[in-house]
C-alpha cells in the first residue's frame, strides 16, 4: 500500500520508513526538520552520528534498490499538509510527527505551550485532511502509554467497560497524564476519537511505552542509515542512560525510590507494530487503540538488570527525583491486539547484550556528561527559559 509517515526524519519515524519499504509498500515522508533544532538549543545530540534526510533517502536506494519519497513541510501549516495528502495519495498515514519529551514540556511555559499547540494543531490539521480529502485513509497515531498515567486498576487497551448505578456503558479509559506533553497526547486521542464518531474516520491509536534500542535489520545496512541513539537528560530514556553509565563505568543514576514502573518495548517491535496496525487497518468509524508495549519494569530492577547484563557490571545510586508521581506503585495494562496480529517481542535483556552495549562502545567518546544530568524540576512554574535539560524516566 501507499504509506505516508509523518516525523520521518524521527528516532522511530525513519527507520519505520525504511521498514515499510522493505517489505513493499510504497513510502513517503513528510518532516520539517525540527528535531534537529532541538539539539542545537539543548546543546546535545544523538550518540551516534546521523545523515541528513536528502543522504538517508538517497543512501536507502543505494542499499535496497527502492525509494522513499521525501517531502520537507509542517504540520502547522494545512496547505502542506492537505498538499501532501492530495500530491501523495496514502491509503494509510502514520503519524510520528510531534514533539516527544516530557521533559521539553516542562522546562518553561514558552516550551509548554509550543508542545501543545504543535502536537494538537498539527493532529487536527491532519485529521482535517483525511476527513475532507478521502476517510478511507487509515491513520495510524502514535500515542503514549503515559496518557493512563499509573492508575490502581489494570490499564485496559484504551476503553473501559463500565457499570454505575445499573447502567453500563463503554468509556474511553481514565486519563491521567504526567506532564503537558502526555496531556497533548491526551487530547490528540480525543479529538481523534470525535472524529471517528462524526466523520466516520477510521484510525489506530498506538499507546506506545518507552522504546529502546537504536538498531533494525534496515539501520544496519549503512551507517548513512543509521537512526538517533538520545542520551541527553531531555530526549533522551532512562534505558539509554542506564546503558550509557554501565558502559562507561559510572553508577545508574535511579530517580528516587526506583519503584515507578514503566512499560517498554524494543525499537524492532514498535516498527513491526507500524506494519501490523498498516495492514490491518481499522474499520470506518473506529477509534482502535492498541497498547504498545510488551515488557514492564519497575526503574530499579531495570537499572538491577543492566547491571545484571553488562560484562563489566554496574553500581546503582538513588537520586532525588525531579518528576511528580508515585514512587511506589502496582502497575498492569493489557497488550493482547497487537500480539494476536502476530507480533513476537524481543526481550530487553537480549537487545542489551545483542547491541546497545556495542553501540555504545563504539560511540563512548562522543559522550557529553552533563547532559546526562536532570535540571528540569516538575515542581517549578516559570516562564524563564534558563533550565535546558531534564530527564525521561
């Protein structure tokens, strides 16, 4: 089918694309180039060196013998966006395309603000396309499992059955997000949701837990090819920071009691995830979510396990934690719908000793190590832009 992926210059956007190509379907990508501008206002960077999009595309026909279509727009801007739609003519578009750190939103109200309107705006820019251009466009949404935030019942995939006073109903899944980033996610679901009941959209919305890893069948090919490795305290995940310190001798740096669990998944099985949810798509009208994640840890057994895994082994330290949130906490959420589509996860113990660890050898001495360093307190409400670093636990 045609493919139109949206942040395909992204972490996950690019390799995605290369994925969907690979195996046949006809790609495009839409990006305006911003995450790069992140790291010149941040100061840092992606542990491994990547090329521009123009050398990506051109460097994946090369490789492969295909094509990727690479188109440079905004979300921001409907004229760009309704072009792409109508120049392009997806059958499906999957939508990367908004800024993805918590940490970023709550730096400052400036930072909090462009994070909302980018990422709402731009959805409904999309949403707005699809609906006047063609509703048989399947939108596949990337989501967030932080949207749940860490409620004291199981995490159902983004619905609840329930009954009050005799009555019963189907409801969204109580939200409750922990930063203004997972809120714009928030409103993305419903908004999109809203749009499936009145326009008849069809779209997945995937609630995506931490991804890790920095490594495809397709990425390995050429190192022109190669996607990001975030290990600044802003972008980015606790993984890649635990990896980082196990590699270059330092302790794991675990933020607070280490009892706040997150949901993960490997970057090979959020690109499989793309493909399944693309050809299955979701009928008219539905408003499909699927939680995208396949292992669980609480921070302090995931620092336990790669300390565990690295050859060398690790030390592990408890620092204050900048974030607002539960320190202690019981914790399930169902993953089935993705799994009975055929998806087989990878474990995180096998990608640590596979490749994380040798990437990050062969990249040690690019390292910045005050950007590992969290700055950005959860706590504190000001419009000064000063503080330019933070953490993604």
């Amino acid at each position: 089918m045609k493919v139109l992926v949206l942040g395909g210059d992204g972490y996950l956007g690019w390799p995605t694309a290369m994925y969907l190509s690979a195996r046949g379907h006809e790609v495009a990508v839409l990006d305006n180039g911003v995450r790069r501008t992140y790291d010149a206002e941040l100061g840092s960077g992606s542990l491994v060196p990547i090329a521009s999009m123009a050398d990506r595309v051109k460097a994946w026909h090369e490789v492969s013998g295909k094509r990727i279509t690479n188109i440079h727009g905004d979300l921001m801007d409907a004229d760009v966006v309704y072009g792409a739609v109508r120049g392009f003519e997806p059958e499906s578009i999957v939508h990367f395309a908004e800024q993805r750190a918590a940490p970023y939103s709550m730096i400052d109200r400036k930072h909090a603000v462009y994070t909302q309107v980018n990422n709402v705006v731009g959805t409904l820019n999309v949403m707005y396309a699809i609906g006047e251009i063609d509703r048989d466009i399947h939108l596949v949404k990337l989501g967030t499992m932080g949207e749940y935030g860490y409620p004291n019942i199981d995490v159902e995939e983004g619905w609840l059955e329930v009954t009050h006073k005799g009555r019963s109903d189907r409801v969204l899944f109580p939200k409750k997000p922990g930063s203004f980033y997972h809120l714009s996610k928030v409103h993305d679901s419903h908004n999109l949701e809203f749009a499936c009941r009145v326009w008849g959209l069809r779209v997945t919305d995937l609630n995506q837990g931490i991804v890790y890893g920095q490594q495809t069948e397709e990425t390995a090919l050429d190192p022109r090819l190669a996607t990001r490795l975030d290990y600044d305290a802003v972008f980015g995940t606790v993984l890649n920071r635990f990896a980082i310190q196990a590699v270059l001798g330092l302790p794991l740096s675990v933020y607070g009691a280490g009892g706040q669990i997150r949901p993960i998944i490997d970057i090979r099985d959020t690109v499989d995830c793309i493909r399944l949810a693309c050809e299955n798509p979701a009928d008219a009208g539905e408003f499909r979510v699927f939680n995208q994640a396949t292992e669980a840890f609480p921070l302090r057994e995931m620092a336990k396990l790669v300390a565990d895994t690295h050859p060398g082994g690790a030390q592990i330290e408890h620092v204050e934690n900048p974030r607002v949130e539960l320190e202690e906490h019981e914790y399930s959420f169902a993953h089935t719908a993705l799994e009975s589509l055929g998806l087989v996860p990878h474990l995180l113990s096998d990608t640590l000793l596979t490749s994380m660890f040798s990437i990050i050898e062969q990249h040690k001495d690019r390292v910045d190590l005050d950007a590992l360093k969290p700055t950005v307190d959860w706590r504190r409400a000001s419009n000064d832009s000063s503080a330019k670093a933070g953490t993604t636990a």
